[in-house]
C-alpha cells in the first residue's frame, strides 16, 4: 500500500497541488484525469523523487522509488546508447542479470541501433520493456498510449491487465478515456491542483458523458459550420 497524505507542491507563487490525499492498494489499476496543467506529472515526479514537496508519502517498501518504475510521457536518452544498451542499464540498475533481451523484446525493436534514433512511439516501448524488466511492484505510466500504434496499444492493455493480476499497483494517466474505462478500478479526476472526484467502474460511463459536457460545452458551434 502507498498513502499520500497532504501532498503539495508549489513553483514560486504557483500551487500545482494543494493537499492530496490517495491510498493506492496493491493489485489494482488506478486512473488519474485533468486537463493540462492540472498537476498530473507533477503528482507523478512527486511519487517518484523527481520534485521536492510538502506533506507526506508512505509505504510498505523502506525506499519507494527502488520500486516504482515510471513510464514519463516523453523519456530522455543518451545519444549513444543503444536499444540494448539501454535495457541493459536499466536492468543493472536493480541488478537483475539478463542474458538475453532479444528474447525479451516484446514490440520487435531495433535493440542494436541509437534509441535517439527512434520515433517517439519506438522510444516510448523502449522504456516500457526497461521498466518491466526490472520486475518493480508499483508503475507509474504517464500518457501510455499516446504516440504508439493500435497494436502497441493492445499490448500495453494486457500489460497493465497482467501487472494487475501479478498484485502490482498501477497509477495511470491517459487523455483517450475508453483506455480508462477499460483498464482501471477508479479514476480521480484532478482540477486545479486537487481531486474533485473519486469514480469507481460502475460510473465511468457517467463520469466520460459529464466529462464530454464540460468539455466541448457549446465550443463546436462557435466554429459556424
């Protein structure tokens, strides 16, 4: 279990977050909604080490960060390491020996060329197969399904369907709301810093026609068609 308590986190006289409060129990998939700017990456860098912040973060684990493994909406790589290289690293990191990770690669990369060569979908797989591969108990996918195609997309669906069944916790984000609906046991939704809801499965279809209202409201018509 991770509990987040009071969590905030200010940019000068900015307040991204404003007291959170979420506990995450382990085995299931949880959905974090906002439009930009609502504070998502920021939560998510919180959770991670990657920001410094006001109140609190507990868990089972004595170090959390040695735990999670964070897919960041665009990930950032040395511009001579390979695919393998990288994998490599990463694995390494949690000093976990892999023998083969042609084997392992699941979305048929080009292990052996620049990861600063790949597309931004390619780069994204990339980097989900490292953080798998490090076998961590708690995943933070950050937009998972943005920039990949619909194959990719499928099998990052029984990704977290299997991450699931293992007793993994998963925190997710994602902008395209049938991936929500689908892979997650509740969504909050994240306004100006703090959560306005908390929606369990049996709403969501609910919560995607109250989201749909607020959202697009009478700004179509504006455009005279």
């Amino acid at each position: 279990m991770i509990k987040i308590e009071g969590l905030s986190k200010k940019y000068g006289s900015n307040h991204v977050l404003k007291k959170i409060d979420l506990i995450l129990e382990a085995g299931k998939v949880y959905g974090i909604v906002g439009e930009n700017g609502s504070g998502k990456t920021t939560l998510f860098n919180c959770l991670v080490g990657l920001e410094s912040y006001g109140g609190e973060i507990t868990s089972v684990f004595k170090i959390l960060k040695d735990h999670v493994g964070f897919l960041q909406t665009e990930s950032h790589f040395f511009s001579k390491i390979t695919g393998e290289e990288y994998l490599q690293f990463f694995a390494n990191a949690r000093s976990i020996k892999i023998d083969d990770f042609q084997e392992r690669n699941i979305f048929d990369l080009p292990l052996n060329k620049y990861a600063s060569t790949y597309s931004t979908g390619m780069k994204k797989k990339l980097t989900l197969t490292a953080i798998l591969l490090q076998k961590n108990d708690f995943f933070i996918f950050d937009e998972p399904f943005n920039g990949v195609d619909i194959q990719s997309n499928i099998i990052i669906t029984e990704i977290i369907f299997k991450l699931k069944s293992l007793g993994k916790t998963i925190l997710l984000s994602s902008h395209i709301f049938d991936t929500l609906a689908k892979t997650c046991d509740e969504i909050h939704v994240l306004e100006n810093g703090v959560f306005t809801q908390k929606v369990l499965q049996k709403d969501f279809t609910n919560l995607e026609a109250e989201m749909k209202k607020m959202t697009i409201a009478n700004k179509i018509d504006k455009l005279s068609f």
